[in-house]
C-alpha cells in the first residue's frame, strides 16, 4: 500500500504543477496518501499556504476536481482499478506546529526559572 500510495502523491503532486491550476486557493500541496487495501479509494491529505479562501472553501474546490485528477492520474498510474481520490486537509501540520509552539512557551520559561536560581 505505501509504495502505491508513494506513487500516486508522486503522480498528483506532478499533475498539480503541469494540468490543473489552484494557485487561487492559495499555495496547495499534497503531503500524503492513504491508498485503501483494495486500491479502489484513496485518502489525500494536502496543505495550503498563503490561503486565498476559508478553509471551507478550499476544500469543496479541491475536491471539485477529484474526477480531473483521476483522469491525469490513468496514463501513469500502472493498476486495474485507478483509485477513486477524496481529498482531505492535513491538520497534522497545524498540530505540529501548535506543539512547536507549545515547547517554545515552556523552554522560555525554563530560561526564566534557571536563571532566578543562579
């Protein structure tokens, strides 16, 4: 599954700079790909920076375009079935970069305290 699913964010990623266009959303990447064990459905996680629109939005135009990239994805993608693509926000990247945060506020703090017993 990982290495199909490697092939089709390598694949989408491609048909996002040649074939569709959705510089008016903002800056948008696909960071990863749940292929399902049958190969019939496929989870794609994206991200977007220096959004132009909510995050609504965003979300019902890129998935407008599922049957689009589907059809750029037959040509290269090797399988029987090309997998049916429903696109999802990474939130994993905003968690991330909360917890960033999160440590950031504790290490200034430990500078704070540290340097009170000195």
């Amino acid at each position: 599954m990982d290495r199909v699913g490697n092939q089709v964010l390598d694949i989408l990623g491609g048909i996002l700079t040649k074939n569709i266009n959705l510089s008016h959303l903002g800056f948008v990447t696909f960071t990863s790909v749940d292929v399902a064990p049958d190969l019939r459905t496929a989870k794609v996680f994206y991200s977007v920076l220096g959004r132009k629109k909510s995050d609504k939005e965003i979300n019902i135009a890129i998935n407008q375009k599922r049957k689009a990239f589907k059809k750029f994805m037959g040509p290269e993608l090797h399988l029987k079935n090309i997998p049916d693509l429903h696109f999802y926000y990474d939130e994993s990247i905003v968690y991330g970069d909360k917890i960033n945060k999160l440590l950031h506020r504790l290490d200034l703090r430990k500078g704070v305290d540290d340097s009170e017993h000195s």
